[in-house]
C-alpha cells in the first residue's frame, strides 16, 4: 500500500519542477493539467491537478492497495465499520482504469481507497478537477 495526496496547484510546471526536486524523482505519468509521481520513500503517490480556482490546495487524499483481493477486504471493513460511502468499478479517472471506494470524513475530507486495473489507457477519459476521483 502507499499513501496518496491529490493536490490543486495552480502552475503545473511550476508544482512539477519544485516536486521532482523535493522528492527527488521525475514525474510518473504527465497530462494536460495532470501529473502524478510515484515515490518509493516514502511510499506516496503525489497527484497534482492543475486547478488554479480551487477553493482548497488538498484535493483528496487516498491508498492505493496492490490487488483485488485487498481492494474487497478493504470494503467489508469499510462497510461493517458504517464509513463506505460509495463504490466505482472500472471507473476512467486520473488517466487510468481503477477500482475504488470512497469515504468523506465528517468535516469534509474525501478519502479514495484504489487499485489501478490499467495505468496507461487508450481511451481514458480526461480527469477534471471537481469530478469523479479527481474532486
């Protein structure tokens, strides 16, 4: 597992530039208005919108797990425990295909729990902040 930050930037170069030398690392996946950095150490997925309106920096916080089989004990759990909010399968979001599930704590933060099905996508839908996984 690894912890995932969803920023809102509002200069993508700029945020890309500063992040890569914080971190240490190139960018994962680029996209108009998108980049994301998958850092080993710590273990963070670090996913910037370009969002230059946003009333918040923090878009959303997440965990991607590395399988199925965690993804679905990871929803029982969440379940049981009265904190599942919703569920997507194959949904198109942040350029990839994943599967997920979604809780807002009580004031106000949204928490994704993910498994990547495909990160590189033919057709994937472009990922707007404000919609789906990206808001």
């Amino acid at each position: 597992m690894r912890l995932q930050l969803a920023l809102n930037v509002r200069d993508l170069e700029e945020a890309v530039t500063y992040y890569g030398k914080l971190f240490a690392t190139e960018p994962h996946k680029r996209r108009p208005g998108y980049a994301n950095f998958v850092i080993e150490q710590p273990p963070l997925k670090l996913v910037l919108f370009e969002n230059a309106d946003a009333p918040e920096r923090l878009n959303h916080l997440g965990v991607e797990v590395g399988n199925a089989a965690q993804l679905a004990t990871l929803e029982r759990r969440l379940d049981n425990d009265g904190v599942l909010e919703s569920i997507e399968h194959e949904s198109h979001c942040c350029h990839a295909v994943q599967n997920k599930l979604w809780s807002h704590e009580p004031q106000g933060l949204h928490w994704e729990w993910y498994e990547i099905v495909d990160d590189e996508p033919i057709n994937t839908v472009t990922a707007r902040a404000g919609v789906g996984c990206c808001g």
